[in-house]
RNA sequence: GGUACCUUGGCCGAGCGGUUAGGCACCGGUCUGCAAAACCGUAUACGGCGGUUCGAUUCCGCCAGGUACCUCCA
C-alpha cells in the first residue's frame, strides 16, 4: 500500500505524511466563530477535515481531533474601540454573550450532523481556556517578545523577526508589511504595524472581561488556537488546518507566538482549503453575499431554484479537490443532485444483485484506485469517478449484460461501503429518511401496493395500474417499473 | 502597490510531457401497454503569443483576463 501524501502549505508542495509519534495523529483545525448561522463556507473546511478525519482513522492511526469554537475574542474590525463580536451581537440582541455563543454554537453543530460531519474528539471554546492563554502570554513576554502598554500586551513582530523568521508560512517579508500596512486611524499603542494583540484590555462598556495580570480584558485574535492546540495536542503535532483566508494573519501569528513562547514551531503539517465563491467571487460575510446551510436544505433565499439536501451539499464540496475554488451555481448543485443520486442507486442495487458463477468485468483495480487517490492529498473528486466507473459495472451486471462471481461482488460491496460511506462520509438521505422513521412496515406496504398493480397490469387493468403509481407519486413515492418487476424510492 | 494562485469541451470539475478522467446537459440506442424513469453508447477541450522538446493542455517566458490575502472572515 502506497503512503499518504499532502500538500503542505509550509512548504508548498505534497509531503509523505508521516506523524510524529507513531500510530498517533494530532489534528486541529480552525473551528466557527460562533456569532452568526453556519453558512456554505463553514461546510467547506468542516467536511474536508472531517474526510481527513476518517481517511486517517481507517488507515489505523488513533487521532485525535480539535476543532476550537471561538467564543471570545476576534476584535471586530472597526473596533480599536475593542469590543468583540460576540458582545457587540448580545448587546444588540440584548442577551447574554455566552447566551449567543450558545445559540450559534448549537446551530453549527446541527447543521454539521445533517451534513454527517463527524464530532471532533475534542472541541474546546476559547472562553474557556484564558487561563492556558494568560500562561502562553507570560511564556512570549519572559522570552522578551512582547510588550505591555496601558494593560494590553502585544507581540513583537520586529523583534521576533531579528532571530527568526516572520511570514515563513504566507511567503511575506517583513519590510513589505511594514510599508504596505494600512495606517489605522486612531490611536495605536504598537510599536510597529505588524505587531499584533495577544491581550486587549476591555474598555468599561466591554461585558466579555476576564482578569490576567495586565488588566481586565480579553486574548487577542491568534492566541486561542496557539494555547488550545498546545494544551491538547502538545507542544509540537502533526497537521493544522484551516480555511486558506486564514494563512495570513492569522497561522502565521500563531507561528510566530509558539516559536516565541516554545521556542520551536508546533506544526509540522499546515492544511488549507481553497474558498467557495459565488459568482466567481468569494463567499463570505463580509461581502454578505453568503448563503447559510439551512437556506441550502429549505430553499429559502432568492439565489436558490430549489432546496439542497445536506448530502447534495456534502457531494457537491467532494466533487472538487479541497485546493481548488468552487463556485457555487443552482446548475452545478442540481448536477451533483443527480450524481448523488446516481450513485446511490447503484449502492441500492448493488446489495439486489447476484453472484454469478464468472466474472466478466474487472473490478480488482477499483480498491487501490480509490486508496490511491485519497494518498493523493485526498483527491476526493478521484474518488468518485473510480466509484462512478464501479456503477457502471453495477448497471451492467443488474442489466445482466455482465456478472461477477461471489468474491468480486462482496469486494464490490466492501469497496463502495468503505469509500462511499465510511471515508467520503456521504449518506443515502433519499431513500433512507422515511424509511429509517417509517419502518419495515412502511416499506412493506409499498410492496404490497406495487404487487398489486403488477397483478392489474397482468390483466391489463391500466386504469387501476396508473391510479397506484399517480397517487403514489403525489405521496413523493417514485415508481420505476423494470423488466420483471419494479423499483421505487421516497423522493419527499 | 506587495504576495500567492487560477484560466480545461454547453455547464461543473480532475489530471498529465505522448494513452478515455468523472458528473450534469445534448444527441443516438435499449427497455416499456403508455408515460416517466432507468440503462447503454458516441461527440465536443485544454485563454493568447513565443520558447524548450522527437512530442506540451501538461515545463519556461511574456501578454490578456480573473480570484484570494495584505482588515474580522471557513
């Protein structure tokens, strides 16, 4: 079996991974900040991790996963006033901060259950980590990185970059930033532009506060994951992922305030997904031009023709390598609808089929084409064209045009479980919701129906024969009538 | 202005120095009481101009167009 190579953002080019401790991986990745609805971009980098997540899992190494919910902090950018979003949200809606980061928090987790995203092994929320955040701030300022200014305390980028080197993640020098930084209006305690927050002191209006031996105030923008990722992962792990806007400021802060409390970088690995876009443009909440994942699975948003189901959504993300932009159309949504759906026949008929006592296809190479092209810095869209390729042969078999013998068909079946469900994460939501809520029963009542309309179609009895399958359809029951019987699902 | 990336057939989207990606749509065919669906099959491509090479969509240069980051953002 061949290794698994990624794309390493460090370094800019695929690497063998290798992990640091054998058999064990640390992962973390940047979690939703939760003060407004998950939207199409969060589905982004959650499903391609969470494939990581699984992929890693299925070659036998025992990862652990931290994904951070940002609950605090992130100064809001017309904020040198330094309030934070999450208190600048609970005022608005006059509720509690922890109370909005609740609310949210618990909307991005649905909405990740329904996009079958699996929980991270751990998920730690920044408000809840200050303590490992004050520590990690003391470590920087007895190294001599950073400087205290009226109760904040902010990392040194100038200094840091005499001995090492700043920007070694996003390919940015130093002088360039210094030049090109926009001059903020207002008052900057910085010594420099490129200097960042590691701790704000909370202006009095502020209601997001907590004590540290500087002042009342708050972490800054970078420093959650650069504590959490250490507190849970240790001082140095394996892969860090994120969105690729994230790169830059933000990764390469968080490299610069390890190297500066650590004294080494902790990432050996970084990973970064590419952005949907929208109209060729990026999809974001800034630009307001995002649509959120229940708008998606309702269909409630003027640029939407239809509703997307959550595994729509998920193919549709797999359908495209995770480097590479997507951009988001009701024409290529719809296409993924059917391509899923494709596929998920197949899979259905698949278990119908059977052996024959030869084997006229060859499917021997379709379990390493797969590995193959997951070990290929998990090329996904790769994936589903060998499993693709595989439905043909489905078809072709269940036309009885081929067949395979015994093993190959239980190769078949083990190869399309362990990629399609177990590895891509993708679920058969078409047949599967009222079925799984409706029962055998359910399913058995369908049959009996649809026996009987094969006995009124025997005799000729159209009229009785169309009244089933028209008022079944008006139920959201599809009749699709084959040579020797008949197939249906619940399409809703 | 700086940095990085992208430009593939009607649409989406992989990939590679020489061999069919795949999906959706289209067209042709099979099946069918009808219809729908389903299934099978064919076709269409690599932004422009140069260069390297026996050969480039794939490497290099230039040009054009586009995107992202440089400010919170997945």
């Amino acid at each position: 079996m061949s290794d698994l190579f990624l794309y390493n953002t460090l370094h800019r080019k695929k690497e063998r991974f290798e992990p640091l401790h054998p058999g064990q991986v640390g992962l973390y990745v940047c979690g939703p900040t939760v003060y407004g609805d998950p939207h199409l971009g969060h589905a982004r980098p959650a499903i391609t991790f969470d494939v990581l997540f699984r992929y890693l899992k299925q070659l036998g190494f025992n990862v652990r996963y931290v994904r951070n919910i940002t609950d605090v902090g992130h100064l809001e950018h017309d904020a040198d006033e330094g309030e934070d979003k999450i208190a600048k949200k609970a005022r608005l809606e006059a509720l509690e901060p922890m109370e909005v980061a609740q609310f949210y928090q618990n909307r991005y987790h649905q909405a990740m259950d329904m996009l079958n995203v699996l929980r991270p092994s751990i998920e730690p929320q920044a408000s809840g980590h200050i303590i490992e955040q004050i520590e990690f701030i003391k470590r920087i300022l007895d190294n001599g990185l950073a400087y205290i200014v009226d109760g904040s305390v902010y990392f040194d980028v100038v200094k840091y970059n005499d001995k090492h080197r700043y920007g070694i993640l996003s390919g940015r020098n130093i002088e360039e930033l210094i030049s090109n930084t926009r001059s903020l209006d207002g008052q900057s305690e910085k010594r420099n532009s490129v200097d960042f927050a590691l701790w704000k002191k909370a202006a009095p209006e502020h209601i997001m506060r907590w004590p540290s031996p500087w002042s009342d105030g708050f972490p800054g923008w970078h420093m959650e994951c650069s504590a959490m990722g250490t507190r849970y992962l240790g001082e140095c792990f394996d892969i860090h992922g994120g969105g690729m806007d994230l790169l830059f400021p933000h990764h390469e802060c968080e490299i610069a305030q390890s190297v500066g409390a650590l004294g080494h970088e902790s990432v050996r690995y970084w990973m970064h997904n590419n952005m949907i876009t929208i109209n060729g443009q990026k999809m974001g909440k800034s630009l307001g031009n995002f649509i959120t994942l229940e708008e998606f699975f309702t269909g409630k948003h003027t640029s939407l023709e239809q509703a997307y189901s959550p595994m729509t959504i998920r193919f549709f993300i797999l359908q495209a390598h995770y480097r590479s932009t997507v951009d988001f159309s009701n024409e290529a949504l719809q296409a993924s609808e059917k391509g899923l759906s494709r596929l998920m026949d197949a899979v259905a008929r698949l278990h119908t089929l059977k052996a024959g006592t030869t084997t006229t296809v060859d499917i021997r190479g379709l379990r390493s084409n797969c590995e193959e092209a997951m070990n290929d810095d998990l090329n996904t869209p790769i994936v589903l064209s060998h499993l693709f390729e595989a439905t043909k042969v489905i078809n072709l078999v269940h036309d009885g045009k081929a067949s395979l013998n015994e093993v190959d068909l239980e190769e078949l079946k083990a190869v399309f479980s362990l990629y399609l469900f177990n590895i891509l994460g993708l679920t058969d939501n078409t047949t599967g919701q009222a079925g799984q809520t409706a029962g055998e029963a359910y399913k058995k009542a369908v049959d009996l129906l649809l026996n009987l309309r094969m006995e009124a179609k025997q005799k000729k009895d159209w009229a009785t024969s169309d009244k089933i399958r028209n008022e079944l359809a008006a139920m959201g029951i599809e009749v699709k009538d084959t040579k020797d019987g008949f197939e249906w699902k619940y399409v809703g």
